[in-house]
C-alpha cells in the first residue's frame, strides 16, 4: 500500500473525537520521528532514503493510540488498531512498533523503532503538562533542568509514569537528560502543529 504520515494523521483523526489525544499522537509522532532522523544518520541514509524512514518513525507516533478512543481496554488496545492496519497493509515495522508501546501485549521493545515509541510515549506528555503549567503555555520556555525537577515532583502529573521515561531513556542507550533534550526540541520545532 502507499503508506504515508498524511495517511496516518487523518486515520488519527478519523477515530479520535478528543483533540487531546488527537495532541498526544502529534507529539509522539514528532518526538518519534526526530528519532528516526538520527537512526537515518547513523545508518548512512540521506535525501529519500531517510526522509522515508523517519516518516515511518512518524507514523508509528501518529497510529499507536488511534484505537485508544474507542477500544480502551487492554484486551482490545492496541489491537483493533494493528488489526485494522495490517488489513489495509500498513509496514508489519510500525504494527509491531504500535504492539510494543503496551507492555501487556507480549512485544517487547527491542527495534530502535519500537524502543523509540516507548521512549517518547510517555515523556512527550511529561513535556506537555510542564509547557501547560508555564503562564504563556509555551513548550518554548520549558527547559530539560526544569523537566527533571519536575520529574522529581511526585505531585506533579503524577498519571505519568517516572520509570517508563528512565527505562525508554535506557532503552535508546542515552542519558536522559538527552533523551528531555532531543524531545523537547522536536516538540518545539513544531510547536504550533502542537498547539504549544
Ligand atoms: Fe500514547
């Protein structure tokens, strides 16, 4: 099939009415994706070549809770998704991706596709409340010192999930001040996508 993100965003948005999860699919999508840019580099890809990888790295962001607005529970998400996209033959790369970002599925995160999906899940929406907490909103003015204080603070968004953020961190082999870093500046890169 002719896969592609634009494909994908409207697959996103299709099956999800709440635009925070439509928010959440975006950013996971650019922090994912930025991931698959530096994968491109260190396999030697350029033009094409790695533009369509890190597209791919894209997508798997944008499907990964596509179904999770309809199918919430864990017998059904994420697989109705995977489901329904293998049928429509989507990459077997991104389903796999998309099985390993829930822990209960029985995939474990082991392609540097599917540890940087685990990797951003979680930490893109750490960064989304910080930037919401800011007066202005802004993902601008959130910065990685702040983010691990943060982190730190149990109170503080306390849904989100310390150990899956050290343990994506540890998953890509980076510190995880790099691992903020290199989150942060993709969702600020794309900040007004993001609505931040
Ligand atoms: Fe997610």
């Amino acid at each position: 099939m002719d896969w592609s993100a634009e494909k994908a965003e409207a697959l996103l948005r299709e099956w999800t009415q709440g635009e925070s999860l439509v928010k959440h699919g975006l950013s996971v999508a650019r922090c994912t994706e930025s991931y698959g840019w530096r994968e491109a580099e260190r396999l030697g890809l350029t033009g094409d070549e790695a533009a369509r990888l890190a597209e791919m790295y894209r997508c798997a962001g944008l499907l990964h809770d596509m179904d999770y607005e309809r199918h919430p529970s864990t017998e059904e998400h994420p697989f109705v998704a995977v489901k329904f996209l293998r049928e429509q033959g989507w990459p077997e790369e991104i389903l796999q991706a998309i099985l390993a970002h829930a822990d209960y599925s029985g995939v474990v995160p082991e392609t540097h596709l599917q540890r940087s999906l685990f990797a951003c899940d979680e930490l893109s929406g750490f960064l989304t409340a910080c930037a919401l907490v800011k007066p202005s909103k802004a993902i601008a003015e959130v910065e990685v010192a702040g983010v691990k204080k943060k982190m730190k603070d149990k109170a503080f968004a306390r849904a989100v999930k310390r150990e899956d953020m050290t343990r994506g961190a540890e998953l890509l082999g980076i510190p995880i001040e790099q691992h903020v870093g290199n989150c942060l500046a993709a969702m600020q890169k794309y900040a007004a996508e993001l609505g931040l």
